[in-house]
C-alpha cells in the first residue's frame, strides 16, 4: 500500500494486493484484524497526521500483530552534529520530504498507546565510513564492536545511526 501507485509492471506479479491510500486521512482499506505484521519503512515521518495512521495500523493488525517502523534517529551523533552545525536535522532540511518529528518522548506518548515496545533497532548507514581516516577509524570501531560485546555492538549502533527501528506488539 502506499499514496500513489509506483509499481514496475514487471514488479506487480510480486504483490498479492496493491492500493492505494492518503495514510494522512484515509481508512487502511483491509478490514479489521487482517494482517500479524505491518512495517512502515520511512513513512510516518513523511505523512501529514501520522496519528490517524498509527490508529489505523492498530485496526487493521490483528491480536499479537508486529508493527514495525522506522524514523529518523535525532539524538545520534551525525544528527546532532548537522543540527548544531545548520540549526536544522538532516533528514527534515527543505529539500527534503520529513515533516513530522518523532524524538523518544512522542513516541512514548502517541505510539506506544497502541503498541508495547518489544525492541529498538538503529540502522547505521555505510556512508558514516567514507570519510577519511576517521571514517575507516570508524568501521574498524564498528566491525570489532560485535566481537566486544552485542551490548557494545548496539551502543555503537546508537551512537552513530541515522534511523532507528522500533518493533512493537499490537496492545489489546
């Protein structure tokens, strides 16, 4: 599902079902209790009233269902440094198509009255590496970090991603 239909011809053999909607202001059109997962990959900050949205999720998930989303990380490192660099985020300047922020405490307060967290994921993007000696520094740091300790491992993750994950169980 997604606000306009971008399907390949040859990608449509894919999808068992395919509509469209304006997550914003629209019902999800499937009915209640119909699916065990539902990812939004970099969607929530993208939509207008992602609040309607995450209702509609829960309808559409059944008991125990999976949503999974992702959002911008701004409390990691690069974000915090592009901010006080450019007095903006990253992922929110004017040529980009973020409008709605998701810091920790709105999750807390509009997500998780739907969902129980199960856990928080960070995605470190490779172009965190590419940077000179402190980029390779860095991929040294972060391919030893797993062989430290899974905890290091995710504490550097934190650190430097620029998306979280959050997967959650739908609440009853």
């Amino acid at each position: 599902m997604d606000v306009d239909n971008y399907l390949k011809d040859q990608n449509r053999t894919l999808f068992k079902e395919f509509k469209t909607a304006d997550l914003s202001w629209d019902r999800i059109p499937w009915p209640d209790n119909n699916f065990k997962v539902v990812t939004a990959w970099c969607v929530l900050p993208h939509i207008e009233n992602p609040f309607h949205c995450l209702r509609e999720i829960h309808r559409v998930l059944d008991n125990n269902g999976l949503f999974i989303f992702t959002t911008p990380h701004l409390t990691s490192k690069p974000s915090i440094d592009y901010f006080a660099e450019k007095e903006d985020f990253g992922s929110y300047r004017a040529s980009n198509n973020h409008i709605i922020l998701f810091p920790r405490g709105v999750v807390e307060k509009t997500v998780l009255k739907y969902f129980d967290l199960i856990e928080t994921e960070y995605h470190v993007r490779p172009k965190i590496f590419e940077r000179g000696i402190l980029g390779r520094l860095r991929e040294c740091i972060y391919k030893a970090s797993g062989k430290i300790s899974p905890e290091f491992k995710k504490r550097i993750e934190k650190r430097w991603s620029y998306n979280i994950v959050y997967i959650l169980k739908k609440r009853k």
